[in-house]
C-alpha cells in the first residue's frame, strides 16, 4: 500500500511509525512530516491545511490510503476532497469533524444522543457571556467555540478569571476567529480520561484509554497547554467503564450522526470526566490526541494499517486489534515560554543517547533540521518521549531517563506525569 500521512507532529510521528512497521506497506510519505519522521517515511513540502495540494499529491503518487492526523485539514474537506478524487481517507467528512469544529455542534449532537455532558450554554456577545458567568458563578469553564489547537479553554476558579478569559476570547481574539463565540459550562470535578474508538460510520472498535495532562505546571497548575505528557492505560478506566462509555456515548452519537446525514469514519476522542455520578462527556475529538497517541500505539500488538483502511471504507466487521500487556508514559518536552512566546532554533543535543536508552521511544513534536545538519527547537511542544515498561513506575523511569540524557538547556518539562496513578491519594481536579 501507498500511504500519506498528514501533519508534522508528534502525533504524525507515531502514526508513521506504526504504519512502516506494516508488512502492507510500499511506501510513505508525510506533508508536511519533520526531521524524526524523514527517518520512516519521505517528507514533502505541503502544509497539512492545504488541502488542494494534498489531494493533487494523492492523485500524482497513486495513494491507496491517505491518514489525517490532526483536525484542521479535516474540518477543512481533506476526507471530503479525497472522496472526490476517488481515495481513500481516514478520517471524516468536514460535516462530521464539525464534532470539534465547534463546541456548541458537539454539545447539541451530545443532547440529541442523550450523552451526559455538562449544562452548557453558547454565546456570540460578550456581555451576554459575563452576565451568564455572574449569575451562575465560579469554578466555571469557558471556551472558545472554535479550533483553538488546544488553548481554547479556561477552567475558571473565580469570576474575574471567567470574565478575563471572555475579555481575552471574545474581544482580544487571542484564538483568533475561533473565538466568534464561547461556550460556557459547569465545572465538573473528577479524573480527566481520553477515550479512543475507531469507527467506521456505523460501528465501533474500542481503542482504549490514556490520561493526559493539560496544565503546564506540575501539580497541574498554570494555564492549559496542548497536552505536557500522558501515560496509559489509567488504572481509573477500568474494563467496566470502558463498556459503559462504548454503550452510553459512542454508540449513541454514531447514531445521531448518522441520522443527521454526516455518519463519522475515523477515530472518535472523547473527553471524559469521571464524576462522583459517573463519567460525562467533556468534547469530543475527530482525530488521535497528542500525546495520548504517542502512549497509546507503542502498546499495540497488531497492524495498525488494516484497521485504519477498514474504518476509512466503512467496515470494521472483521476488524480486531490486540495490546501488549504493558505501561507506556510519555513526557513532552516544551520551549521555554510555553504556552506563551517561546523562542525557537535552540540546539536539541543528546538525542541519539536518549533513543538508544531501553524501553524508550523518541517523537518529534516541532523539530526542524539546520543547515549544519543539528536538531533545534521549532515549535513550542518539541519533543514528546515515551517510555514503556511492565508497570507504569518502570515506564515512567525510562521516559525520565531519556529526558535526563538530552542536552537541551532550552527547553522544560513536568516531572510528574502519571502523579495520578502513582500518588497514595490523588487529589481531584477540575475540567
């Protein structure tokens, strides 16, 4: 099979990695890809949001699979685009991914299926937004109703931060057009788990579970981030729950969707909070979480590149998936300033040593190669490490082991993901 992958981040490089690992495969590419995936797969100078472009690449190679990894090109028509031209995509229609697209669509679909989720109410006018806030009060959440890239959320613990969080939304169009409008929700309390189905319009294969960690700081403090680190599987997912949010959430929405006329191909993320009545929808996601899938893949026993093929044609009948019986936790290593201004092109040193270390494997979030041929810092999530073992205390030691051995003076990272699982008695947290 002839593959392209579309992105250039951490995400992608799991997805490519798993993918060459297919004895199906002739070959790869990945637009726009970087300097890790140009290891797997031969990158092309095509940004992942032109989708135009993409599908004339498709077309001139003879694609017989094309992968969307993260959501714009999708809400964009790049599964729509390639239906066109007669490929196959995994991922869905830009009606489908509007699922993300816009917070309000998710909530409505979330209604109609009968999915618990949080009370919610959306809003174009700001003055609206903040008398909402002031007669319901804080903890409360705010977010923008468009793509945001992950930042487009604020879980505020007293009215001056829900009403900033408008202010900056709203009026300052910190996220751009994606703060049109903001929905605003109850706070729920609980533990925060990524869910993960493959779907093919009509059913669904679970992929499991992992638990990220949004918040910049350790102890989860400071402003949300695109996702510090995460680990899998959370020992609070059990089996049980995970037939509960098959049953009550996914089936449900599939069957929404389909009934609205757009049914969902590709993989389905939904954000879940384990609440004291039980688990709620938080959103949901059209595409593969960063880091979550830099955990997730690592622990898979079976071909991923047949599973994805089958979603993407519509039958998953046939299609099963086994996982090893392991631990795998990721730490993201980030540019100084994030999740605000970060300053790229410092050297990334010691790279080669981290990979070579045992149970460790290295993804490139935002990367680029200099002329002399050196790694540097090209993003603000730069570096995603995974470490996987028989425990999750094994797991975590590898992936702070290859964190130790890089040189990379520029950059940070939390030194306590998978506090959760391996802290006595966690506290909860809000979402």
């Amino acid at each position: 099979m002839r593959v392209l992958v579309v992105g250039g981040g951490g995400r992608e490089h799991a997805l490519c990695l798993a993918i060459a690992a297919s004895p199906l495969l002739t070959q790869l590419w990945c637009a726009p890809g970087n300097p890790g995936i140009a290891e797997v797969a031969t990158c092309i100078a095509i940004g992942a949001e032109d989708v135009a472009a993409l599908v004339a690449f498709a077309l001139e190679n003879a694609m017989d699979l094309v992968v969307a990894g993260p959501e714009a090109p999708l809400t964009l028509g790049l599964s729509d685009a390639c239906a066109a031209a007669g490929i196959a995509c995994f991922g869905p229609s830009a009606a489908a991914a509007q699922l993300e697209g816009s917070k309000a669509f998710c909530k409505q679909v979330a209604d109609a299926a009968l999915v618990p989720t949080a009370a919610w109410a959306r809003f174009d006018n700001a003055a609206d937004a903040r008398a909402h806030i002031r007669a319901h009060g804080a903890p409360i959440v705010v977010k923008a109703d468009g793509l945001a890239a992950g930042k487009g959320v604020v879980v505020a613990s007293t009215l001056a931060e829900a009403e900033a969080a408008v202010a900056d939304i709203m009026e300052s169009r910190i996220h751009g057009a994606a703060g049109a409008a903001v929905v605003i929700e109850e706070c729920l309390l609980g533990e925060e788990i990524s869910f993960f189905a493959l779907c093919d319009g009509t059913r669904a294969l679970a992929l499991g579970a992992a638990q990220d960690h949004k918040r910049v700081g350790e102890g989860d403090t400071g402003p949300n981030t695109g996702g510090m680190g995460a680990y899998a599987p959370p020992p609070a997912f059990t089996p049980a729950l995970q037939a509960e949010v098959m049953d009550r959430f996914i089936t449900p929405t599939l069957a929404e969707m389909q009934r609205r006329g757009t049914p969902f191909r590709g993989v389905l993320f939904a954000g879940l909070m384990l609440t004291a009545t039980g688990p709620k929808l938080i959103e949901y996601n059209v595409r593969f979480g960063d880091p979550e899938c830099e955990a997730l893949l690592p622990l898979l026993a079976d071909d991923l590149l047949p599973a994805l093929l089958a979603a993407a044609r519509g039958d998953l009948t046939a299609t099963t998936l086994r996982w090893r019986d392991a631990h795998s936790l990721v730490v993201v290593m980030a540019a100084q300033g994030y999740p605000g201004t970060q300053r790229r092109g410092s050297e990334i040193r010691g790279l080669d040593a981290a990979a070579a270390l045992p149970g460790v494997r290295l993804f490139h979030s935002g990367t680029a190669r200099a002329t002399d041929g050196a790694i540097i810092a090209n993003g603000g999530r730069v570096l995603a490490i995974c470490g996987t073992g028989a425990t999750l205390i094994a797991a975590r030691d590898a992936a702070y082991a290859a964190v130790d051995a890089i040189d990379w003076p520029e950059g940070f990272c939390r030194r306590d993901i998978g506090w959760r699982a391996l802290a006595p008695n966690p506290s909860r947290t809000a979402g």
